[in-house]
C-alpha cells in the first residue's frame, strides 16, 4: 500500500512528511498549529489532538502505516513553523525525548529579527524563568531561572532586517525569541517580545534536526524547506 508523504487533517492543507522510520515521524509544522492549549477555547488548533482524533478515524496516512501511536517528542510555539518531531510507539518516546532532555539533539533555527547585529557571531546564556506577572511569557531571571544557552551567527543582513542562524543548546520556553529580544534583536511578528501590534508573521522556522539514533545508532540529519520562508521575508537562500 502506498504512503501519502502528508498528514491530512479537516480544515488544514496537508502537512508535509519531511522523514520516517520504524521510531519516529518527523512533519513540516504549519504556523497556527499549537500542541498545548493556551486555554480550552484553542484545542481546535491543538495539532496533537487533530493527530489522535485521525489515527482513530483511520485515514488513509495513517493506516496506510500501521500507525496506531503518535506523540510529539519535544514543542514547537503555535507560531513556529518547520520540523516537529513525533515517536510512533510509547517505547520510543522515551528515549527520544531524553536526547531533547540530556542536549544531544542539534537543534536549528532560522530567525528574521528586526534591527542589525553588531556581532557575527554570539552566545547568549541569561537564564529563564516563567514571568509572574504575564502568564505564557518568559522572563531573565539570574537568581530563580533556568540555565539557558543560544549560540546565534548572522547569515544575512537588509536595511531593517537580519537573518540569523539560532542552535539552542537548552530547550526553555521561548527561549531563542527571549534571547534575541535580549539583545535589542526581536524576531519579526513576535508580540510577546517585540513590538505591540506587530501583525507580521512571527519570523522563526525550525530547519534541522540532527541526532544518533538511540536504537540503530545511525546518524540522523532531517532538514526542511527554507525557500518559502526565505522569499516570505525578503531573503535569499543562506550561503555557507
């Protein structure tokens, strides 16, 4: 039987397959897509709900595979796009997400910031924490946070806009959009960080996932598309 490289849900174009085997899924995340609520009146646009609700309806994408599990192994912001990764078994979640947890997963994003880096290169470590007066946003705490690391590298710059490479060692909530707003560089379209009433898109794309697989120990490397989000920002594909 022939798998469709796509997940099809109600009310949603086809979100794209990027990588799969016997462990692991791994899609092309749309903006819009959240895999918490924020509140009860969101779980329409709650991507793993959407999953299970499919899996036990038995459309074609997932039982043209045989799948009966599907779980995200780490998070993606509503907002984010690009590679999310799910584990097709409950013996495989585990050890996934521990590799998210012990920082041997590589991590990449690609962020659009407003303003004009001073550095090519940088690491940021200022800790985080949840901000108490502002539920859902994070905040540097020095004292309370968490320790939290960003190594960042400017790929390209525009009169108002850059373009910047993100590899987030940790994984804390919001922590490549804090980090950048730290240092005067907000991503593009983020509310939360940037400027109020920013009814751009939020700027940020998750392009690569690279690990040993757990099981096979076989290197890993899933990558997305960079093209569209590129050209949506007025940028060209990154050179090396």
């Amino acid at each position: 039987m022939a798998k469709p490289g796509f997940i099809e849900l109600p009310d949603c174009e086809p979100i794209p397959i990027l990588y799969e085997d016997r462990s692991v899924l791994a899609v092309d995340k749309p903006r819009g897509w959240m895999l918490l609520p924020v509140s009860w009146q969101n779980t329409g646009h709650n991507l793993q709900a959407a999953v299970n609700s499919s899996i036990a309806a038995r459309d074609f994408w997932a039982r043209s595979r045989g799948i009966k599990f599907l779980r995200y192994v780490h998070r993606l912001d509503g907002d984010t796009s690009g590679i999310l990764l799910f584990a097709k078994s409950p013996g495989a979640l585990e050890p996934f997400g521990e590799m998210f947890e012990s920082r041997r997963m590589a991590k990449t994003y690609l962020a659009v910031v407003d303003g004009s880096p001073r550095e090519a290169e940088w690491t940021c470590e200022l800790k985080l924490a949840p901000d108490p007066r502002r539920t859902g946003r994070m905040k540097v705490d020095a004292r309370e946070g968490k320790d939290a690391e960003t190594h960042f590298r400017v790929l390209q710059k525009r009169e108002r806009h850059a373009l910047v490479e993100a590899r987030p060692v940790t994984g804390r909530t919001h922590q490549i959009r804090v980090h950048l707003a730290e240092a005067g560089l907000p991503i593009i379209g983020d509310e939360l960080y940037g400027r109020e009433n920013d009814q751009t898109a939020l700027g940020l794309r998750a392009v690569r996932l690279a690990y040993s697989d757990p099981f096979t120990k076989r290197r890993v490397d899933i990558q997305a598309p960079t093209e569209k989000f590129l050209r949506e920002f007025g940028f060209d594909l990154p050179r090396e």
